[in-house]
C-alpha cells in the first residue's frame, strides 16, 4: 500500500500543473498521485495528464470527469485514493522537495508504530505575487512539535491562525468514514474539507516545516478580492453547510468545539466584509439574511457567533458602522495578505 495518496484537481491548468505534478514527483514510490482532469476544455490539461500517466504508470493515474467543481474533483480523488494517507494539492500550487522528505518518513514511522494518526498538519507558505518575504502560516506556538497529541494538548490559536486544507493530510479511511461528500460546482468547499471530519479526528501529529507552497496573486483566483465578491453566493451557501453540519451534542471534544466555532466566526466574517465590500443594498439584505438563517438554526451558535468581536465588527450599525468594518478589514489584510 502508498503511505499517501496526493490529489491534483485541475481544470485548464495546462499553464502551470506541471510544476505541481512534478513536485508530488519527488515523493517517489511511497506515493500515489492522482491527477482529477475537471472537464478541462479550454487547454490539453487533459493531455498532459495522460502524459504523466503513461510515464509514471505506478505512481500516477489520471481520471477524466465532467465539470463538477473543485469540490467533486475532491470527492474523486478520495474515491480514487489507495494510500493510507490522504492529501490535496491545487494545480497551481506546489510542494517543497525536503519538507516533503520529513512529512513522508514522519507517515511511515508512525504507520511502521502501529499509531492510530489521523491528521498530519504541517507549515504553508504564501507564495504571493511581487512579495520578496514570504509569509509563513505555522503553527508552532499552537501544538506540539513532532509527537502525537489529542484536543486537549492544543494550545491558542492566534487570530489569523487556522487550519487550512494547505495544512493538512488526512487518514484516507476517516474521510471516508465521516462521510465526506463535498459539494458540486461551488468554490470556497476547501473551507468543509478542513472542518466537517474534525469531531472525528482524534490522534494529531505537527510537523514544523514549510510543506505547502500556497500561489497567491492570479486575477481568477477564487480568494482574489474581486473575484469573491463576485462569487459571494457561493460563499454564503458554504458558510450555511457549515453551519447544518456544527452540532454542540456531536462535537464531544470541548477544544474541538471551541476550535470549530472560532472557524466558523472568522466564515461568518469573511462573508459579512465580503457583503460590505460590495456596497450595494442587496449585498446588505443577503448578510442580514445571513446572519438570520445562522439563528434560525442554531440560537446557541447564533450567540457565539453574533457577540463574538468578530461578530461585532460586521454588523456596526449603519452607514458609518459599514465605513469602520471596512477600514478594520483593510488593515488587517494588509498585515496577514490573505488575498
């Protein structure tokens, strides 16, 4: 069996897949990579992906499926997966050679140990456009250094310190195990991926190097600013999957709970200065309408949410309330460049 499985969506990636392709590379016999072609129709990333395949016939297989999203490309890879670990990695996006070297010695040792993991995290890196310093999201002050640990030894979580799908590499089986089925043709679904298998994880293990190199700064990129002001429907219907799936009975784990819920505010916020920014009275009424189904769910997430800081900052009152939101969103986006 592959100690890990790494899946590629690509959808008219043919610009730039190949360096993600040939990073997964370096992993060598141990893994298993499997490149999701997403009705790619506008360039031969469908061909470079057969190409690849037919080069390195055990180590890549690529599948072809209709247009289905990011998400349903998710859902092929795990369909698809063999190895003991699961990882996804954007097409745009890469993977550094000796931070790869450690993730994959890390996996085997504890798989040889017959430990129970269930979620690997590691460092990323913001590769964003015309920055010279990049910026490294680690999580050093938050869990501890190479050994398992459960909820209970994570420590606190800085504000703009979250895990990301960047972040982590799943045991194959527990995906499948809580049913993870993310949804189709909807961006912003990496956002599931990172939170409705955490009531299940229960075994953890960090590992302080810069694994993940994140690309930041293409026009149509999803997180580009435009762009998800653009597609704030898409962010909105993710932000009420995720609230459906939180349930405070199911979420045993009290920092697991906790954890969940501080994620969900910084979605809720993330929305709200999405809706902000597009200043117009409809964009208004959908964070209103918004915020209405998140207490006609859950009241008792409602409150968590709502009177949280992040809470208070998107819903000042008024035009001069909406004129502070954004003035706090740009300075703190000038500090973290998350888009």
């Amino acid at each position: 069996m592959k100690i890990l499985s790494v899946a590629i969506p690509c959808y008219n990636s043919a610009a730039y897949m190949k360096k993600c392709i040939e990073s997964a590379l370096l992993g060598g016999e141990d893994v298993e990579i499997i490149i999701v072609n997403d009705g790619s129709t506008k360039d031969n990333t469908a061909q470079i992906a057969d190409e690849y395949a037919a080069k390195f016939p055990s180590i890549i297989k690529a599948v072809h499926q209709e247009n289905g999203g990011h998400g349903q490309a998710v859902n092929t890879g795990i369909a698809n997966a063999t190895g003991l670990f699961f990882k996804v990695v954007d097409s745009d996006d890469w993977l550094d050679e000796d931070s790869y070297k450690k993730i994959l010695e890390t996996l085997k040792m504890l798989s040889k140990e017959d430990k129970n993991l269930d979620m690997l995290i590691a460092n990323y890196v913001y590769e964003k456009v015309g920055v010279r310093r990049k910026r490294v999201m680690s999580y050093r002050n938050a869990m501890p250094v190479e050994k398992m640990f459960s909820w209970q030894d994570i420590r606190h979580f800085k504000v703009d310190q979250y895990i990301l799908m960047h972040s982590v590499v799943y045991r194959t089986e527990l995906l499948r195990e809580c049913k993870l089925n993310l949804p189709k043709h909807t961006f912003y679904v990496d956002n599931i991926f990172v939170f409705e298998p955490l009531p299940f994880v229960k075994d953890m293990y960090y590992v302080d190097v810069n694994f993940y190199r994140y690309f930041i700064g293409r026009d149509d990129q999803s997180v580009n600013e435009k762009v998800m002001i653009q597609r704030i429907d898409q962010q909105i219907r993710v932000n009420k999957i995720m609230v459906d799936l939180f349930d405070f009975d199911a979420v045993k784990d009290k920092k697991c709970r906790h954890y969940m819920i501080n994620y969900l505010k910084i979605m809720m916020e993330v929305s709200s200065i999405m809706l902000i920014l597009s200043d117009t009275e409809e964009a208004f009424e959908k964070k209103k309408e918004l915020w209405r189904f998140v207490k006609a769910a859950n009241v008792k997430l409602y409150r968590k949410l709502r009177y949280s800081f992040l809470g208070n900052s998107v819903n000042l009152p008024g035009r001069s309330g909406r004129k502070v939101s954004k003035m706090g969103y740009k300075i703190v986006n000038k500090f973290i460049g998350f888009n």
